[in-house]
C-alpha cells in the first residue's frame, strides 16, 4: 500500500469523513477515489490538491513526506464564511466550462439590484 493512501485514510478518520463525503467535496469519481485509497494509483497534482484541500491536510504530508498534517502556517488559508466555503467547493468540483457558467451566472445576479447588498456612496454622503 502506497503512503499517500495510508495518509489519506489516516486524514479521513482524522476528519471523521466517509469516501462519499470526500466525493462530494473534491468531486473526484468514485472508481479514482477507490483506487487512491487501495493504493493501485497514486493521485495527479489536481486531485491531490482537491483531496489536500478537502481534509485541510498539507498536500506534502498527503504524499508522504515527513511535514506536518497541517497546511503550512506560511500560506494561511483565509477565513472564510460557511456559505463562501461551500460555494467555492460547489465552484471547485465544476470543470471549466461549469466554471465559466457559474461565473456569467453570478455576473447576472450582481447586476440585479433587488439581490445586491446597499453599498455606501461615501462621495455623496461627504
């Protein structure tokens, strides 16, 4: 069994998360996900970061590699809301053109003024 799936399992319990939970997170298909965790096959850097990001783990632990489980403290991931996180996962298991969707789609939704926050004209308020 390869490293990266004993880490993976090892992060999965960890997190206390089920395959089909880290299938609805990375968006990874279940036949690939299988053989991650088997071990047969060992992640591309895309599904790596997606599986790194998913369980917040460091991808260099998630491959092995004697660092800390922790994403490194130098590039912290930033706080996000729960409602941006989960949009920005919903964004990451979308391939390009989903991606560009949800783009113009939002795009759409911004010019509406009934679903736009009150901005402040400071200008007009000076």
């Amino acid at each position: 069994m390869s490293k990266t799936s004993d880490r993976l399992k090892e992060a999965m319990r960890i997190r206390d998360m089920k395959q089909v939970d880290l299938l609805a997170r990375t968006g990874i298909n279940k036949g690939a996900m299988s053989s991650y965790l088997s071990g047969r096959y060992e992640p591309k850097q895309k599904n790596l970061h997606a599986l790194a990001r998913a369980l917040n783990v460091s991808e260099a632990w998630l491959m092995g590699l004697d660092v800390p489980m922790e994403p490194s403290a130098l590039s912290p991931a930033p706080s996000l809301s729960p409602d941006r996180k989960d949009l920005l996962d919903k964004y990451d298991v979308l391939n390009d053109e989903g991606k560009a969707e949800a783009v113009r789609y939002i795009g759409m939704l911004s010019a509406v003024p009934a679903y736009i926050e009150e901005v402040i004209d400071i200008e007009r308020d000076a």
